[in-house]
C-alpha cells in the first residue's frame, strides 16, 4: 500500500518521536508515586459513596441537606430544555417555590448544573440508563477525586512529588471537605474547591520566570478560564479575586514587579470577568463591588511600576505616582458618589466581620453560618494542625512566588474558616499543602540520615561522636504513627475512624432529617412526600417552616411557600409569624397566600416527651426572625395588634431554668398547638398509657384538622431497633426517638364562618 505524497517516512518517525516524550516514567520511584495516588483517588471516591449502604435500601438515590435541590430543579430544566434554557432567550421563574411571586432561576450560578447537564447528556448518548437525580447524586464524589489529583500536581510543583502526594492524601480524608463532596451532596463547593485548587495551579505556573511566553500564555488563558468558572460556580469567588490582588500587591510592595506578572495578571482578571459578568447573578455590577475593585486599582498600580521602569528623570517619576494615585482614589469616589458601587455582599461582609451576623438572626440561624470555636477546628483537622503551622515556617523561610502565594492563601483560608464553619472546607485544600510541606520539612534531615551509610561509632570522653540512624528512624516512625493515630485509628465512640466519620452517615432525607445514624432508612419523610405527590395536584400550596421548601415543592410535587434560596426575607418572616401567632392570627397570613395545608415536624422520645430535633427546636428562630418584621404593616393590615407583637422567644416564656417553660401566649401559639397535637395523637395511638401524663398537651386546634400524620404508628420498638436508642433513663430503661412529619389541612369553612 502506497502513502500520500504529504506523509512520508519522515513525517511517520517524528510524530512518534513526539508521541515517545509522552510516555510515563517506569522507574521504580515513580511506579510508587503513580500507585500511591491512584490508592489515593481510589479511597477519594470510595468514601464518599458510604452513604449508598442506607440508598439501596430506599430503591433510589437522593440528594443531601436542602440546598442541593436547588441546584438539581436548574440541573433538570437543562437536561429537558437545552443548557441556556434558564437564562436565554427568557428567565425562567419558578412559581411552584415562594408562592405567589416565584423564583426567578435565571438569576443562578450556571456552573455546577451546566457541567453536570453536560456530562449527563454525554454518558445518557453512550447508552446508560440513569436517572438525573442518582447522577446528581454521585456528581460530588466524581469531582472530589479530581479536585485531590489537581492538588496532587499543585503540591508537586511547589514541593516535590512527596509533598504532593501528602496534600492530595490530607485533602481525601479531610473532614469538612468530606462533608462538603459526599454523596448527595450536590451544591456549588463541588465545583468550587475544584476550581481553587485548579487556579492556583495554573496561575502559578503562569508567573513561573522561567516558563517561554507561548506557555505563559495557554496558562494565562487558562487561569482565566477557571477564573470565569469559579465566579460562574461559588459565591465564595469573592475570596479567590481578593487573594489574587492581595498576592500581587504584596508582590509588589517586596519589588517582585515584571512585565510578566503584567501580562499574566491582564489576561486572567481581563477574560475571567469579560466571560463571567455576562451572567445575570453576576451582571457589570459585580465590577464595581467593594471586593472586585481593587482589582482595577492593583492593575492601575502595575501599569505605574511599568511605566516608572521607563522613566529616567526623578521629577517625571513623581508627577507619574502622583497622577496615577489621584485617578485611583477620584475614579472610586466618583464611582461612590454616582452610586455605582454596591455594599460589600452580606454574607461576605458577615466572614470579614463575623460580629455583624449577630444582628441578622436569618443568616445567624443556619448553623453552618456560626463561628468556628478552636475545639471543632481542631477536632476536623486534627492533631496535623501542628504540621500546618510547620509548614507555614517553613516557606515563610523560602519566600519565592510559589511560598508567598501559599503562604497568603494559608494565613487568610485559616482567618475565614475560624469566622465560619462552613469555610473549613475553603481552608481544606492549603491545609493539606502546608500539611504536606510541614511534614516533609521536619522529615527530610532524619531522611537524609537514614540514606547515610553506617559509620563505627568512636568512644570519647563525653559521648559518641556519630548517633546512629536508628534515632532518625524512631523519628520518621513516631510521625508515621501520629498521622495513623488521626486517620485510621478511632479515636472516639463509634469506633468509626475520624477521617470518615462523615461520611458514614445517610444523607439528610434518608436520615429523617434526624442527627443520627439509623440502622434503616428513617422511611417517614418518605411517607409524606409520597402523599403529597399522590395528591397529583402541584398548585397546592404548603406552608411550612423554609428548611423543608424544597422538598416539599421539588420531591412532593406540591407549591411552598420559603426554601433555603432565603430570596425573600421578608417572607419568611411572614411564615414565622405564621408559627408564632395565634390561630385566628395564623390564618389571615394564610388566607393571604392561598394556603390549603400547614406542615409541622416534630420529633418525640419514646418516653412521651419533646426530642428537639424537629421544629420544636427550632421555634426560637422563627421567633426570632419574624420578630425582625415591618409590624406596622401588619397591624395596618388587621393582623395583629400593638400589644401582640414580639421580637423574640422571650415573649412565649422563660428559659432561665434550663428547662423551656411555655407561658399562655406560648401555649396558645400555632407552632405549639400543632406540634402538641401531633404529639398526643402518636402518645394516645401507640402508648396509651402515656396519655394522662401528657402535660404539654393543650387540646386540638381549631382550624387546623388531621390530613396525614407521617409516625403516628410508629412503634417504640421498631423506632429503637432502627433508630437506636438516644439516651436512658434511671432504671436503665432505653429512650428511643418518634420523627413525626404532620399535614394539617386547614379548615377554612370553620374560619369563615366566624367560628369563635
């Protein structure tokens, strides 16, 4: 067979000389390297899949906490309507969520749901046959892996490949990062860890003195690729643009300017935002925010250091300064004056100042929002922290680019996550690479030693002249079992190894939103979203306190009226207010929003007492948030009177003896009634006997009657054999726990007919 004229012998040889430099590397070394990080990714994935143990059980996969559902309902409407769909050539609003205005969707971060609306589409054209919600599902887990190899390379590039494989074992097992990518847990860090770690990689390179402009470039373009991304994916991007401009700015005030710096710093925030601000969420304005300004103001400052380098004569040098300083500090008062600068994002500004969120009882109330206290820093990163600081010391030592990077990433990533504790997953990634660096820091003389050959050791008058090298192996083994002792012995109850403990959990809804590890699925949430889909009818609309907004309108196929969005603080306020107010006050907020049913979840022990794991723990917020309220424009609407009103728990009792003791007005609330109720029934159907002792008990509502109550026949047996027990009494008598989810249908002809 005869080739083309345009491929000869030659052309066949060089394209596999080309292909030859791409072979991996077979020597020993690095077979092991290679071996190790493929071990690495592999428990990377494994772990985050232990929750499938309790999925199989239920027949179907389902997502993690609340918020993942959000991403899942934009997920769906581009696998069923084309990847633009919720954005172009119109918004898509979701009436079916905060009833009666709905939720604009094409005002959302398009990155986690197009990335995994690509993908799906790519495996569902190759032939398997999976759901969208399982895929979703395992989404978290698939990216996690990548976000550990990514770092791996990170780590390699600033310390070596042991440094990199120690940072890419630290962020596998990390706990908060754990959290944050298992299964089900499908929510904007999946994305947003990833793309951290891929910038830094990338952006480092870019500004490598060493690299040939050609490759400074692809990185360059890169970085502002992922920059775009990371904007397009996470909220917290705020903190990435902040440390990048700290970064130059620093290098700047140590004299590190050079052109490339420049060069490489136009192209990443000049195309990462050009291809990010196009997106609605984000919009021109995110340009001019408090965060993202410096930006322009750090660029202006390296367009100055450019120019004095250019300049010979003193005198223009200081009219440059001059010149160049007043355009700073004039464009932004101008741009302050005209109202063209936004406040700093609320929940950024609450991490900058963690104090601020104590007057904003909405933000305060998610628990993944509270400070960071040093005892649960230290329970997830355990007794590692201390190479942590190590490391630190160490490139503090070295301060190239590389270190100085790191070095700010791990000062300020430690800063945030101690102002929340959501932010330990931020702090995941530099943990594990000064973690690394710290180790192999304090490893590398005993190393050394080892590789050393043996000496004979020379008696003299006051000791030995050479200590052997068994002294560096005791040293190298007692840090071997320090790391072991963290991350695959258990050290606490449960014998369930720190590092995956949390992992070894079902995911939220499977759990029963309870927070415990069921042997069985806790099947009673299950029960009433499967009642309210067989109601076939989605214009239904549920009130309900707006941690249970989106399975209510996304699994129960019914309208909500709140949900973890919180787009609307105003009407969540109105629901608590809903909760909190008397009955006859409870239903003009109701009659409002066309509401059919109320929807309470409480958890009782088995001993016929409260558990607190359900609303009746969580009462005091809604208290607390609707207290925040326009009350001026309830009473002008006839809702309430001025004698009424409240602004927190205080005015439905007292707390100061440890034990909650309810007054009438708390006694007389909605929230208690329903709940009390829904207590009493479980206690008159399964525990009769409990029933005179019942003293929270205050009779049935009036306008609210029985629709479905999910756990009233639950037994105290099975809830012991499946759930576990909670606690024990004095004669050793085990406690088990009741999940009771209860629809009330509203009686609206009793209301309107004046019943008093």
């Amino acid at each position: 067979m005869k080739l083309p004229e345009s491929i000869s012998k030659e052309h066949i040889m060089n394209g596999l000389k080309s292909f030859g430099k791409l072979r991996i590397k077979t020597d020993h070394t690095s077979i092991l390297v290679y071996s190790a990080l493929v071990l690495i990714l592999f428990i990377t994935f494994t772990i985050r899949m232990f929750p499938l143990r309790w999925e199989i059980e239920t027949g179907t996969f389902h997502l993690s906490e609340f918020d993942p559902y959000y991403q899942f309902s934009l997920t769906r409407y581009m696998v069923d309507h084309g990847l633009f769909s919720p954005y172009w050539p119109t918004q898509w609003v979701d009436t079916q969520r905060w009833y009666p205005d709905g939720i604009n969707m094409g005002v959302s971060l398009p990155s986690l749901p197009m990335t995994t609306a690509i993908l799906f589409n790519i495996v569902s054209a190759l032939g398997f046959n999976i759901d969208l919600m399982s895929f979703c599902s395992v989404m978290p887990a698939v990216m996690a892996a990548v976000a550990v190899f990514v770092i791996y390379l990170l780590g390699k590039d600033v310390g070596g490949r042991g440094v990199g494989l120690l940072a890419a074992l630290f962020l596998a097992l990390n706990g908060s990062f754990i959290q944050r990518t298992t299964m089900g847990f499908y929510d904007t860090e999946v994305v947003g860890i990833f793309s951290l770690v891929l910038f830094s990689f990338l952006f480092l390179r870019a500004i490598e003195e060493s690299r040939p402009i050609n490759s400074v470039l692809k990185y360059s373009i890169g970085s502002a690729a992922v920059l775009a991304y990371f904007i397009l994916g996470w909220g917290a991007a705020y903190y990435l643009v902040g440390l990048v401009v700290l970064f130059v700015f620093v290098m700047l005030l140590l004299r590190r300017y050079s052109r490339r710096l420049l060069l490489v710093y136009s192209i990443t925030f000049g195309l990462g935002l050009l291809v990010s601000i196009p997106d609605a969420y984000i919009g021109p304005r995110y340009l001019t925010s408090f965060v993202v300004l410096p930006v322009a103001a750090v660029f202006v400052l390296l367009c100055l250091n450019e120019i004095l380098r250019n300049l010979s004569s003193a005198k223009a040098k200081i009219i440059s300064v001059i010149v160049f300083l007043a355009a700073i500090v004039g464009g932004i008062a101008a741009l302050q004056y005209l109202g063209y600068i936004p406040d700093i994002a609320g929940k950024f500004w609450s991490v900058l100042n963690p104090f601020q969120r104590e007057s904003t009882p909405l933000i305060e109330s998610v628990a993944e929002h509270k400070l960071s206290a040093w005892g649960s820093i230290y329970f997830d990163l355990g007794i590692v922290i201390l190479f942590f600081g190590t490391g630190l010391f160490f490139i503090a030592r070295k301060p190239n680019n590389r270190n100085l990077f790191v070095l700010l990433f791990g000062l300020t990533a430690l800063y945030f996550a101690s102002s929340m504790v959501r932010l330990l997953a931020l702090m995941a990634p530099v943990f594990g690479l000064l973690a690394g660096i710290g180790i192999i820091g304090v490893l590398k003389p005993f190393v050394s030693l080892l590789k050393e050959p043996p000496k004979v050791a020379v008696k003299k008058k006051f000791g030995l002249e050479h200590v052997g090298n068994e002294y560096s192996l005791a040293a190298v083994f007692l840090i071997f079992l320090i790391l072991m002792s963290n991350m695959a012995f258990a050290l606490q109850p449960g014998a369930v190894p720190k590092v995956y403990r949390q992992a070894y959990s079902p995911i939220t809804i499977t759990a029963g939103s309870l927070p415990m590890t069921p042997q069985k699925p806790v099947s009673e949430w299950f029960d009433m979203l499967e009642y309210l889909q067989g109601l076939q009818n989605s214009k239904i609309v549920v009130c309900s306190w707006w941690d249970y907004g989106y399975w209510l309108s996304l699994v129960g196929n019914v309208t909500s009226l709140a949900d973890n969005a919180t787009i609307n603080q105003t009407q969540i306020e109105y629901v608590g207010f809903t909760m909190m107010a008397n009955e006859t006050n409870s239903l003009k907020m109701l009659k409002v929003y066309n509401a059919k049913y109320v929807l309470v979840f409480t958890t009782v022990t088995t001993q016929g007492a409260w558990a607190g794991y359900g609303d009746e723990g969580k009462w005091t917020w809604m208290a607390r948030i609707s207290g925040k309220t326009n009350w001026d424009s309830l009473k002008n609407r006839g809702f309430i009177d001025e004698a009424s009103r409240w602004t927190d728990e205080t005015k439905f009792g007292n707390g100061s003896s440890g034990k909650w003791a309810w007054n009438d007005i708390g006694t007389n609330s909605t929230i208690y009634k329903l709940m009390s109720y829904a207590k009493h029934q479980w206690i008159v159907t399964t525990t009769p006997s409990l029933a005179e002792s019942d003293s929270d008990y205050v009779g049935a509502p009036i306008y609210f009657k029985e629709a479905y109550f999910a756990g009233k026949t639950l037994s105290a047996d099975v809830s012991l054999s499946n759930y576990g027990a909670i606690g024990y009494t004095s004669d050793n008598t085990a406690v088990g726990i009741i999940p009771l989810v209860c629809l009330y249908e509203i009686d609206w002809q009793k209301y309107n007919s004046g019943y008093s």
